[in-house]
C-alpha cells in the first residue's frame, strides 16, 4: 500500500500543531483525487483530531480543557508521562477523512492537528489514501 510520512517535530511538552497544509500536500503527492483518507499516528502520547483552525484561541482552550480533564493522581507507570498517554488514549491516533478533487474534505473552519502531549519530540503522521479514484501520474 502506497502512504506518505510526515515528520513534524514538536517543540514543546504540550502543543497542538495544525498539520492540514502537510496532510494537504502529501494528498497531492499520493495522487488522490476522490476517495478517503486515513491519517496515522504511531505514537502513544500525541494524538490527531480535527477542530478549529481561525482562531488560534481554540487551541490553547482546548489544551486546557484536555489538561482540566486528567487529575493530579499517583500513576503507577514509572516513567511520569502517564497523564499523556491519558490524553493521547481519549482524543486517538486516527482519522478518517474524506477527500473529492484532491482536497480534504473539510468544513470552512475544520483543521487537522496533530496534539504533542510529552514533548519536544519528532513524530511520524502515516498518511493512507483508500479507496478511489488515483489521479493517473
């Protein structure tokens, strides 16, 4: 199966980064023109979700509701990362998404980003077109 990688390196503990000019770009270099697309991260403390990209308030709003959600408890896991792998679990690794005329389908505000929950880090963004129809190269 045919995907694109995307390396996008964080810079901070926690950031929520739009990621949708690169999904985008990547689309155009996979040749997908009508279809879907699955969007992959494989890590266990960051996470995808599509929100608002206008106002760049939505992000830090919605780090901070995230953050509300976790309380200060004991983890048993040894490593303390433990409230991002929490928040990685609750927002997922994935995304669906569908694409016509080579483009995400997505509404007027809509964004994909990628949620840093244990950074800095550089993560991998696995880009799967499905089913449809493939632009001839």
């Amino acid at each position: 199966m045919n995907r694109a990688t995307l390396q996008v390196r964080t810079q901070s503990p926690q950031e929520i980064l739009d990621i949708t000019p690169r999904v985008q770009a990547a689309l155009a270099d996979l040749g997908l023109a009508d279809g879907a697309v699955l969007i992959f991260c494989p890590h266990t403390t960051c996470a995808l979700t599509v929100n608002e990209v206008a106002d760049p308030d939505v992000r830090a709003d919605v780090s901070h509701a995230l953050y509300a959600l976790v309380p200060a408890i004991p983890f048993r896991h040894s490593e303390g990362n433990s409230p991002a792998h929490l928040l990685a679990a609750l927002l997922g690794p994935s995304l669906l998404l569908p694409v016509e005329g080579g483009r995400l389908c997505l509404g007027t505000w809509q964004g994909v980003y990628l949620c840093e929950f244990d950074g800095p880090r550089t993560r991998s963004v696995w880009i799967y077109p499905l089913e449809g129809q493939i632009r001839s190269q």
